[in-house]
C-alpha cells in the first residue's frame, strides 16, 4: 500500500469513527458482470416494491427497463423468485422466447411463452409473503436461441434448457412485507 493509499483508509476509518459519512452510489440493478442492466421505475434495486405490484394492491407486474443487450440475442426469457418462502424458493413469474426488447411494460399479460410458477399458475403471481420482509428476485436471461418449450414450463425446465445459450444476464432486487 502506498502513502497516499494508507493516508486515506486512515481517513475513512476516522470519518467512521467519528459518525461521519462517506457517498457511495447505490446501484438501481446488478449485473452478471457482463454489462447488462435490469432497472424498473417502480423501486430501485434493493428497495421495497411498491404495495401496487403485490397481493395487497392491484397485482400487476412491474415496468421493467433492459439495457446492455448484446449482439446475437435472439430472445429473453424472465424469471421472478422468492428465496425467502417458508417451504423454499418460490417461483412467482417464468416467462420465456421474449422477443428481444428494451422493456416490459407494467401489468403486461402477453410477451413470450408463459410457463408456470411454484403455485401452479401461469402469468404474474404477484409478492404475498406470509411473514417477515422477503426478498424478490428479478432475472433477465439474454439467450443465442429460442427455446420453443411449451407454455406451463417450470423454472427447471427452463434453466436447463437455457443451459449453454445465455449470453448474458441481470437481477434486479425488491424487497416486500406486509
């Protein structure tokens, strides 16, 4: 470590120390390192999805931005899973052969071939945790093929069909309680 270097991870020790804070941007969307980006304007990556997009509001999926696609994407597909379901993970959207777009509008009901979530239905199944804050994970897969599974695929099906054909891929992360 240089000087200069040491100098500064002493001044960011002390501003901790003393209460003070340092601004760091925190990111609306990840990445699966490969430049592709999932944003919404319903929440930022990390924050509470709106009550609108849950079972305590109106139930429609919300507005998804893409960006960062790249060449030879010949379709997307989208999966939106719980991790923090009492009984495991829970599927809550699958959606695959998405025909490449920058966008998918809220309360969308057609786009792609829809498969079916963990509860058995096809289509937006939209946050209802039981308990506690769970955690909402959205995936855009950008894929070198269609799939041409049939709809009412599951989320296992469609991962291993995928496998070998994602080119790139981005979460973005919502939280709900109720």
């Amino acid at each position: 470590m240089t000087r200069p270097c040491a100098w500064l991870a002493v001044l960011a020790v002390m501003l901790g120390a003393c209460g003070g804070t340092a601004t760091t941007t925190t990111p609306t969307t990840t990445t699966g390192g490969n430049g592709m980006e999932l944003t919404s304007t319903a929440f930022r990556h990390e924050a509470r999805i709106p009550s609108k997009y849950t079972c305590d509001g109106t139930e429609v999926s919300p507005p998804l931005q893409i960006a960062g696609i790249p060449a030879g994407t010949a379709a997307l597909a989208l999966i939106v899973e719980d991790p923090d379901a009492p009984r495991g993970t829970w599927d809550h959207w699958v959606v695959y052969d998405i025909p490449v777009t920058t966008s998918i509008p809220e309360g969308v009901e057609s786009i792609g071939t829809t498969g079916v979530s963990t509860g058995g239905e096809q289509g937006y199944e939209s946050p209802c945790p039981p308990s506690g804050s769970h955690r909402y994970v959205f995936t855009i897969y950008a894929l070198d093929t269609t799939l041409g599974l049939a709809p009412g695929a599951n989320k296992v099906a469609l991962l291993a069909a995928m496998e070998g054909h994602v080119l790139a891929s981005a979460t973005l992360l919502g939280r709900y309680s109720r």
